[in-house]
C-alpha cells in the first residue's frame, strides 16, 4: 500500500483472457466499484527453457524440467571437464512443459559438469551441473 492508502493490484488470467470487474469487501468496508466493460487479456506466454535441479546434484539423482518446449525427442549428454561424454540419455518431451527424473550411475563421480543439450530441431545449449 501506498502512503495515501491506495494500492494496485495485478490480475494474471487463464483461459478466455476475460477480466471483469466487481465489489469486493476488504476489512468489512466495500472497495471498488463494479464496471461492465470487458477487457480482452493478452495470455502470457513464457519463454522456452530446460533447468536441471537440484543443482548440486546430489544422490545421483538429477531432474531436468521442460518448460514450454517443442515436442521431440531431446538427447541429453553429461560431460566432464576434459570433454568426454559419461553419461547419455534421449527424452521424449510432449509440448507443453514437464519434469523428468534422470538417475546418473553410480561411476559418475562427484565435481562440475556441462549437460548439452540437444533439442529435435538440432539447435543446442549447455547448463553447468555441480554433482555432489
């Protein structure tokens, strides 16, 4: 709130992107003023990005989640610091946004690694991974 007592407020919609407005009662006192004009609401659309966690890595096991990503097939590879690839998996991803629990083996020591990541489109990127 600000110092006059006003405040605002931020509506984020889902489905139709229709806002509407109404009273509401805030500490028994009625706020606002109801209006009949419909407000067409852009959806918020967010950015595309795959993010692995816990990061450190720890017990072996390793969540990578998609968020808004294309559909397909995405093929992960951990590499060590001298480059060499210890660890692959492939990931069948639907559209939309999902979370993939991936177990690395028991001879991937501890220490800083480069997860590349390779989308169906052939485009790639690289998260460091620290694996305790």
């Amino acid at each position: 709130a600000k110092a006059d007592g006003s405040f605002t407020t931020n509506v984020y919609v889902k489905g139709n992107g229709k806002v509407t407005g109404q009273i509401f009662t805030l500490g028994g006192v009625k706020v606002g003023a109801p209006f009949s004009a419909i407000v067409k609401v852009a959806g918020i659309k967010t950015a595309p990005s795959i993010t692995v966690y816990p990061n450190p890595v720890t017990g072996k096991q390793m969540q990578v989640q998609f968020k808004s990503v294309a559909a397909g097939m995405y093929q992960l590879r951990l590499l060590n610091t001298a480059g060499q690839v210890i660890f692959r998996s492939a990931e069948n991803v639907t559209a939309g946004s999902l979370a993939r629990s991936i177990q690395l083996g028991n001879d991937v020591a501890a220490g800083r690694y480069d997860l590349l990541i390779t989308a169906p489109d052939g485009s790639t990127s690289n998260q460091q991974v620290i694996i305790q």
